[in-house]
C-alpha cells in the first residue's frame, strides 16, 4: 500500500501535483489556491499551460509536463472538478495510475483540506490497489506521495481515517478476489481470526458443524451440505467500554455458488467466488470500528459455506427448519444466500438483541437488471435509518437506491408445506428476496435495513477509485454511518 505523509511544504520537488478546476460552465481550468502556494516561475508556467494544453479541470484529469534542468523537473496537473470529497478521490485514483512509473509525488493541496484530504488519499489508496497471484508483469514504481497541507498536525486524524478506510476495504477485496480453490468456509474464518488476533475490545467465535448442528441453524447446515468443505458461522464482536449503541451487521458468505443442484449455467458461475462479498464487507467494516475507535459496539455475523453438487446437497422441495424454529421450502437451491442469512438474523433477534440490525448480501441478479451495475439496492421500514445510512453511502463516495418493500408481494411467500416459501418464481426477484429475509427479523423490523449489493461488488472496469474485480463495497459506506452512532 502506498505510504502517504503530510508535509507542510514540498520536501523533495522533483515531482509536483498542483490541482486545477473548471473556471466556469465554458471557460477554461484555472489553479486552484494551495496552503503553500509554487514558485512564482511555476505557476506562471501551469497558467500559461492551460488553455494551451485545453484542461478543463474536470476531477480526474491529468497532464504531465517536463521541465528539464527546473525545479520541479515534472509538473503534474490534476483536476478535481468542484472540489468536493468526491471529486478529490476519482482524482486521487486517476493520479495514482497515470503517475505509476514515478516512485515518489508531491500533491499540493488547498488550505480547507480536510474533505481534499480524505478524498485524495482514499482515491490513492483504492485507485492503485492489485491483485495478482502472480509475478509476472511489470509492478507500479509508485510507493510515497508527500501531501502538502497547512497544519499537519491537525489533519493527521483524517488521514488516519482515510487509510483504515481504505486498508479495510482493500482487505475486502482482497477476500473476495481470492480463488474459491483457496478460499472455503473454514479458511475465511482463519482470515478473520488471523487479523483480529490481539485488537482489544474484539471478541471472534467460530462456529463449526457440530456447533451449527446443536444450536439448530439448519439455513446453514442445508447449503453447506454439499460440500466436503463444511460451514461456518463467524461472530465477531467489537465491544468498545460505554457503547450506547449495539448494531448487528449480518453478511452473506458463500464462498463459492455453483448453484448446488440447481447448477447454475458455466457464464454465471465463473464469478462465483464473489458470492461471500457481504460477509467480506461486514467483517472488516466491523475491523475498521475496531481500528478507528469507534464509540458503538458492532457484533458481525457472517454465516459461511459452499453451495456445492454432491449426494448430500438439499435438495430442491427440501424443507428447511431454521434457528429459532421457522420452516421454509426451497424448490431452488440457487436461492441458497436468503437461506444462511436468515439464520444468523434470526439468532440476532433472539439472541444479541441489538438496538439496529443491517445486513449485505449478494443475493439477486434482479439487482442489476433494476439498477445497473453501480447501485445497491436499499430495503427498510424506517425512513429515518434509510435516510441516514443512504447519506452515508452516498458520502462514501458509494451507492445505493431505497427499494419498495410492497406487502402485495408477501402472498408469493406461501408454501403448503412450510411457514413460508423461499424462492417463489413470481417476479421482483430482488424485492421478494427481502421480503423473505423481512420474516426473521422479529421485533426488529422496523430497525432494519437490507441491502442487495450484488451488482456493485464486482467491476468490469477502471472506474473512480474502482479497479477491476472486487469493489468491496460497502466497507467505505459503513464505517461511515457507523461513525455517526455513537
């Protein structure tokens, strides 16, 4: 990960980063001031650049100009559009990848920095991430980028921020790039253990089958198996002294999806190693409070297993008793994810009693066709909760749209046989799905949110601050509202 250090004036000039903005609707970019403002020679030199080289200081905009024998030897323009977090992390991201062949820069940044600040480095830190599980191919020489700012100091807790941030999320993606040849339930959970051995105030459980048998999560227990790899439940549990709040977080991991019997078509299982982004998400969101401080206790459920083809997979007409005793039908065992996470809900209510429970899940190929590709979507009952956390998604430079959960729709959820039906083939795939998840959510219904991020945990292209594969969304967009509860 890239080493960002704040300075009050440029150290080592060889390379500077001076940000530039629209001047207006059809003119061209001017500089924007800065808290230690470049040599009179330079900033002749870049006005003088502009309009010759047409920038119009659109956030993510960069241009390189040479300057052999001066001081700097390379001038880099970057645009940061309004100025805004938002603008100053596409342009954090943008610079991080035009500038990789450099080894060290130095950004200027306005005298206001804070929201810059935050913008920048988190835009640094997502925009250069990779993945590889090889070493071929040439690595970015980019390691160190000096931030010029007026008060150190004082801005040392939003890059901070910003770092664990960007670090959670990066572990996120990370988790959820992983092959699921590596990656099953039970090396997830050693992952989770491993990071969280030693923070104080963090208390991990893991579950295994013989637990998740006694205790009664059959959701579990049913999508797991099939596989030789058996499930887990992971309960991670940041407990900071004086929390007014509890929230529970509930992520869904399946670790691979092949769709079990209902095998899914070989186009819409090769990504399937993604099928666990929610639990990816919840747990190091949940690892960021630790990180940060957070003054709010936050307990994470992330109930793991692989949806794999075998003699002892469920099968589709199964009916399955869930913790605390609900029964539902599955006459698709592709409509595996609702199946764990109603376990882990349901043993929130009736066991942790939290003040707020959310949970994330990669559920419904309906949330794309909805949404497109870039949008979660939202579900609650509470305009208030929605509200608040739809800010902070939004604020995070994330996003997501509140959905309708239209009680009409409920009557798709009866069985014969069961309490309820699991996969009905009615339509509003993404809507029913939470309706279902709606019915293990107790006296907590009204102080729920579920939120359907399939869509947007994955990209297929260089996007902002987004790599190709794993977005780890969700991570920025929690830890944001979870700021806000304490």
């Amino acid at each position: 990960m890239l080493a960002i250090r704040l300075v009050s004036g440029p150290t080592r000039p060889d390379t500077l980063v001076l940000p530039i903005r629209p001047e207006g609707p059809d003119g061209p970019a001017t500089l924007v001031p800065t808290a230690a403002p470049p040599g009179d020679d330079v900033r002749a030199e870049a006005v003088a650049l502009l309009p010759a080289a047409r920038l119009t200081g659109a956030a993510g905009e960069v241009r390189e100009h040479l300057r052999p024998g001066g001081t700097p030897a390379r001038l880099w323009l970057l645009g940061v559009g309004a100025g805004d977090e938002h603008d100053w992390r596409v342009a954090g991201a943008a610079l991080a990848r035009a500038a990789k062949d450099e080894t060290h820069i130095t950004v200027a940044l306005p005298g206001e920095a804070a929201d810059a600040l935050r913008g920048l480095a988190e835009g640094l830190l997502l925009g250069s991430y990779r993945y590889r599980l090889t070493e071929a191919g040439g690595t970015p020489a980019l390691a160190e980028v000096d931030v010029v700012v007026g008060d150190p100091e004082a801005l040392a807790p939003t890059l901070d921020t910003a770092r664990t941030t960007a670090e959670m999320t990066r572990l996120a993606r990370d988790l959820t790039n992983t092959p699921s040849s590596t990656k099953n339930p039970e090396w997830f959970a050693a992952q989770v253990a491993s990071v969280a051995s030693g923070r104080t105030d963090l208390h991990l459980r893991v579950r295994g089958p013989e637990e998740l048998a006694a205790e009664g999560f059959g959701g579990i227990l049913a999508v797991g198996g099939g596989s030789a790899s058996g499930p887990r439940l992971v309960e991670l549990d940041w407990r900071p002294a004086g929390a007014r709040t509890h929230v529970v977080l509930v992520g869904k991991g399946i670790t691979f999806d092949t769709g079990g019997i209902s095998i899914k078509p070989v186009p819409a299982m090769k990504l399937m190693r993604k099928d666990m982004a929610g639990a990816a998400a919840v747990v190091t969101a949940t690892l960021g409070a630790a990180a940060l401080g957070l003054p709010v206790r936050v307990t994470t459920l992330a109930p793991l297993a692989e949806n794999m083809v075998s003699g002892s997979a469920f099968r589709p007409g199964d009916v399955i008793r869930h913790y605390g005793g609900l029964t539902s039908e599955s006459t698709n065992s592709d409509a595996e994810g609702r199946l764990v996470l109603a376990d882990a809900m349901a043993y929130a209510v009736r066991e942790l009693k939290p003040d707020l429970l959310v949970d994330l899940a990669t559920l419904t190929g309906a949330n794309a066709v909805a949404l497109g590709k870039r949008h979660a979507a939202l579900y609650s009952e509470n305009d208030d909760l929605a509200s608040d956390l739809l800010a902070a998604i939004t604020a995070a430079g994330e996003r997501a749209w509140r959905m309708p959960l239209a009680d009409d729709y409920v009557e798709y959820l009866g069985s014969e046989i069961a309490d309820l039906h699991s996969s009905p083939a009615l339509g509003a795939g993404s809507v029913v799905a939470a309706l279902f998840l709606r019915e293990f959510t107790g006296d907590l219904r009204d102080r729920w949110v579920h939120v359907d991020m399939s869509a947007p945990s994955w990209s297929d292209d260089v996007h902002g601050e987004l790599v190709k594969g794993a977005t780890g969304w969700g991570v920025r967009g929690l830890l944001r509202w979870l700021a806000t509860l304490g």
